[in-house]
C-alpha cells in the first residue's frame, strides 16, 4: 500500500532566502551559489526552538523539494554540504514532519541526481533511514516517509556500481538496509492479502 505524495506548495514570502528560480540557480556564479548555499545550511541547521522556526524551516524543505527534480541542481546539491546537513537534520530534528520532509528532499535528490562523487556520505544516510524505519517499524504513517529515500538511495548506488562508477567499498550498503526492507516487503505483501 504505497501512498501517493502530496504535491508541495512552498511560501516565498515566508523564506527567509531569495525564491530563485532553477534558471537562475544554474546561471549563477560559484561565489553566489556559494553564498546561497551557506544561507540555505545555516537555516536548516538553525535550532526549532525559536517560535515559528519549524515552520520556516518545513517551507525551506517544500523549496527544496521543487529545486532538486531538476538534475543540474540535484547534481549540485548531492554533492555539497547540503547534504550532510539532511543527514543531521534527519537524526536529530525535534519535529516529525520536518524529518519526513528531510527525508522526501534525500529521496528526491537521489532520484534525480545523474553523478553521484565517492565523497557523498550516501552510506550514512542509507543506515539512518534504516534505523529509522527498525526503530518506527509500528507506524505506517513514518514507515512510508522513509522507506521512499532508501529505496532511492539504493537504487542510485546500484545504478552507479552497475555502470562500473566507483569500487563498491565507497558505498557499502549495511545488510540491515536490505533485511528492513525485506521486512517491509512481508508486511505490505501481508496486508495486501490480509
């Protein structure tokens, strides 16, 4: 039973950074692209704490979410300190609804990324997810948050070692990811019959 995503809808008024668009993303000079970066890590690292932060930071994540289906800018972003920054914010934000976005803003990266640099921490991410997914297994609601991601991210590391990319020790897949999934797997066929 897989549930079909909302489409997001984000607020520039409530940004916090300029709403550029992917033309003028991809246009830009690396030391603007830089500082746009810098701007958009700074807020997604900034603590929930603040009233309305977890808001702020949602929309970002919405913004993200339309930026990252455009390969150029996917390409870009698998590749920068953005996404070691998804990671902790996936580990340690406070507010569910932030980490499933967290999580839809890693799957979509890695759906429409086409180069993938040894350096990407993809592993660490692929072991958060599935320990993510252990530790919610009950909940179908966060179950299906993360499950997406991972699906994505192991699907873009066996595309690339298909291709023959990078050796496989850069990024080694842990086997709970796979017996996770399997499990996943038993229960969606269970309920499906059930």
């Amino acid at each position: 039973q897989i549930m079909k995503q909302v489409p997001v809808r984000f607020d520039p008024k409530t940004l916090h950074i300029p709403a550029y668009s992917v033309e003028k993303l991809s246009s830009m000079k690396d030391m603007d692209w830089n500082n746009f970066l810098k701007r958009v890590c700074s807020l997604l690292d900034s603590s929930e704490k603040k009233t309305g932060a977890a808001r702020s930071k949602l929309n970002l994540l919405y913004y993200l979410c339309t930026l990252v289906v455009h390969k150029e800018i996917a390409n870009r972003l698998i590749s920068s300190q953005l996404f070691p920054i998804l990671i902790q914010q996936l580990r340690a934000a406070a507010n569910w609804d932030i980490r499933a976005n967290v999580a839809r803003v890693i799957g979509l990266l890695a759906l429409h990324t086409s180069e993938l640099g040894e350096n990407v921490p993809v592993s660490e991410a692929i072991s958060l997810l599935t320990e993510l997914i252990r530790e919610n297994f009950r909940n179908s609601k966060l179950k299906q948050c993360f499950l997406p991601a991972l699906g994505e991210l192991l699907y873009l590391i066996a595309s690339k070692e298909e291709k023959g990319e990078h050796p496989r020790e850069c990024w080694a897949v842990p086997s709970a990811a796979y017996t996770v999934l399997m499990m996943c797997l038993r229960e969606g066929v269970r309920l499906f019959h059930g």
